[in-house]
C-alpha cells in the first residue's frame, strides 16, 4: 500500500499542472461550490459566481469568478498537498474561504466599491493592496470570520475589499447570528449596510462581465514538483532571515566537548515548549507548533549545538523566540528584523 503511493506521488510530482485533467465538476469540490450557490439562493442573491481551478485562492482584480485551488479537486493531490505543505483545508475552511471569496465576487459584479456609502463604510477601493498590514487584533470595527488567518492576523483590516468580502461572508453564513454576536460592535453598521445593499441591488441582474481567468490550472505547464519547490523556497525565505540570527544569539558556538544539536533540544522539549508559548504568546497550538516546526528546521540547517548543562535555560529562551515571532508575524505577516 504504501509503496503504491510512492509511485503515484512519483507520477504526479512529474506531471505538469496543465496535463492533470481536473476539473470542478464530479470532484470534491462540486458539493461546497454548490452549497455556496444554494447560500446565495436563500438570500435571495441573484448573482451566482463560476468557479475555476488554479494555484491558490481568490478572484482575478475585479473579475466575479471564484478561483480555487486545484488540489482540492482530486483527494491523491490533497493528500500530496498536506505532505508537501504541513496543511490542507478541512471542510469548515474551505467553505469559510468560498463564502469570503463570494463575497469578492458579488462586489466585482456589481460594482459595489464605487457607492458613495460602500467607501463611507469600508474605506477606498484604489488603496494600495499589501500583503503586509498591522491590524488592530481587538478592534470591533470589524468582523471575524477568517479570523486566525496566518497566526492571528485579522483579516478583514487587510484591504477594504477584505473587509467587505469578510463582512459579506458572516453576513452569508447560515446560522451566524450576526446581530446577537456583533451587538455593541461598529462592525454591525457595516453588516446592517450589506443585509440593506443585498435586499435591494443583490435582487437585480449584474451587469455581464468577461470571465478573464488568472492562471487557470489548465494554462499552468510547471512540473508540480516543480510547483512545490517554488512554494517550499517561498516559506524557507520567510523562515530565514530573523529566525536564523535569532537561534545564532540562542545557540551561540561553544568549545565545550559535551555539546548536543539544537535541533535533539528542540524536539526533544516540543511537548514543554508547546505549553509554555501558548501560555504566554496566546497562540493556538497548532499555531505554535508551526513556528516550533520552522525553528527545529532551521536550526538542524545551521548545525546548531549547545553545552548539555545549558538545556533550560536554552528553552526560556525559546519561548520568548516564539512569542516575538508570534507578534512579528501577526503585526506585519513575516518574519524581519
């Protein structure tokens, strides 16, 4: 069984993107697209988004289409993705990110960001749109819908389109209870605004649009080894960098001849050093755990060791690595110095 796997990853490492025949229809994907569709039905939305297949998330700039990550459509490639990447999205997720991307899309057929009381509510549309941003985590001036989004970060502070697409996809959510959960919040005037927008524009017909696809699975001829090997490079990148000048100071060279690898320290303490971090970082422990995961990686590339007579207080400072990396990353979504 399981050196039949191997050969099917072989296979499909070595398979170009555009040569994997996939599609929406007849996938695992073809249950929550329609359950998206059916969610807009029942709000009476008359606007229902195509969906395509790509490399990640989201809509083409101010196109109403739905791209959705092509290894969700064949379980081998979701399979292969949780290998490769540590994670895959499990069902709640997927439907959270179609319910915000829906959101997008309804904002693109109608041109929504172009009413005097959408910007009075969301902010400009033309702001610049970064992928580093420094929210505000406990402001109620804004829902929480992708809420732990890369360790925290709350996504709708993201841009002003995040914030209508977040705000749309709690407004959508069957069973949200909006109004009671968001009482006494200035994020209600904003969910109040869609449920009134919706009642009224959402009821018409949009105006037609070209369906200009960005990087449809089918266009994409990389290797998907090669498609993972990007993606590794990307988060290696963002694990560097501060990360490693942070373990040098914790892991300094040393000549003393009882010396044991960082990387033996760190796993071998995973289970205390989880504990502590969530504790004092308020990180979710599969949150901490990734950093944990980076920390033990980078550590074994550098060839980290210390004296064997100074393992706790190494930990100490581990911890406090990992609450510093918590707050950098959800303040700014990397890792820097």
């Amino acid at each position: 069984m399981v050196q039949g796997w191997n050969t099917v990853r072989y296979e499909l490492l070595n398979m170009r993107l555009c040569d994997l025949a996939l599609r929406i229809e007849g996938s695992p994907l073809e249950p929550y697209t329609r359950r998206v569709r059916r969610e807009l039905e029942a709000r009476r939305v008359y606007f229902k988004p195509d969906f395509y297949l790509t490399d990640a998330w989201g809509c083409p700039d101010r196109v109403p289409v739905i791209g959705v990550p092509f290894y969700l459509a064949d379980p081998r490639l979701a399979r292969l993705e949780e290998e490769q990447s540590g994670e895959i999205e499990d069902s709640p997720t997927i439907m959270k990110f179609l319910r915000h991307e829906a959101g997008h899309a309804v904002n693109y057929a109608y041109r929504l960001w172009k009413g005097e009381e959408w910007v009075e509510n969301f902010g400009v549309f033309t702001k610049p749109y970064r992928d580093e941003f420094q929210p505000r985590y406990w402001s109620r001036s804004f829902v929480r819908h992708i809420d732990s989004y890369q360790y925290g970060r709350t996504y709708a502070q993201k841009h002003p389109d995040d914030d209508f697409a977040e705000t749309f996809a709690v407004w959508l959510t069957p069973r949200s209870g909006w109004r009671r959960r968001y009482q006494g919040w200035p994020a209600l005037r904003k969910l109040r605004y869609v449920d009134r927008l919706m009642r009224t524009v959402g009821r018409t017909p949009p105006p037609r649009h070209r369906s200009r696809l960005y990087r449809p699975v089918e266009s994409l001829r990389i290797l998907l080894a090669d498609h993972y090997g990007q993606k590794a490079e990307r988060l290696r990148r963002a694990a560097q960098g501060y990360v490693d000048d942070k373990l040098r100071e914790i892991f300094p060279p040393s000549r003393s001849r009882l010396l044991q690898p960082a990387e033996e320290l760190l796993r071998g303490r995973r289970a205390e050093l989880l504990q502590r971090a969530c504790r004092w970082s308020g990180l979710e422990e599969h949150e901490a755990q990734a950093i944990l995961e980076k920390l033990e990686e980078r550590a074994a590339a550098l060839n980290l060791s210390y004296p064997r007579s100074r393992g706790t207080g190494r930990i100490l400072d581990v911890v406090a690595l990992v609450v510093a990396l918590s707050i950098q990353y959800a303040t700014t979504g990397r890792f820097s110095g």
